[in-house]
C-alpha cells in the first residue's frame, strides 16, 4: 500500500490500540481515604488518556478490600463514568473496569 491508503490503516490501528491501566492497591490497604484517592485517579485517568481496560487489584484476604472497591465503583457518579465491571473468575484478588468511548 502507498500513500493515503497506507496512512488511513495507519490511523485506524492507531485508534484501535487498546490502553490497559492498572492499580494495586496491596500497598494501601489499610488507609481507606487514600483508596477512595486511588481509584478516583486511576478512573480520571483512563478517561483522560482513553483507556479502555483498567486492571485493579485490591488482592485475595478477606474480600473487604474488594468490597470496598466495589462499593466505590457503584456510587452513582463514579459509575456513569464506565461501561463494565468484569470480575476475574480464576483470581478472586482483581476486577477489571472498562470504559467505552464514542
């Protein structure tokens, strides 16, 4: 291909490149403002950078890190935000939020 056939599938690959974000949150686990925090940045993030998956692992323990995840991720204005919350069903420890842009 030459020319401006080869530039527009250029830019459609471009555009089709899929951005994966991720957030441990092992380090903060016990500091629950700091969480709230983090998963407001990582969600601003995504969305300024047009992420399309972000990968967030609150880790296995109790699942009350995850529930507080959880509970974030299903407030009313966090949640018109992303299209899908996908849990991973062969690690309990990480959820996947993805967002869809027009």
């Amino acid at each position: 291909m030459h020319g401006v056939a080869a530039r527009r599938l250029a830019g459609r690959d471009a555009r089709e490149a899929r951005l994966k974000l991720k957030l441990d949150l092992h380090p903060i686990y016990n500091r629950g403002g700091e969480i709230d925090k983090a998963l407001r940045e990582i969600i601003d993030e995504a969305i300024r950078k047009r992420a399309t998956e972000v990968e967030i692992i609150p880790g296995k323990g109790s699942g009350q890190l995850k529930k507080k995840v959880l509970r974030f991720l299903d407030q009313k204005e966090i949640k018109a935000l992303y299209h899908r919350i996908d849990k991973d069903a062969k690690n309990h420890g990480r959820l996947f939020v993805y967002f869809r842009y027009k």
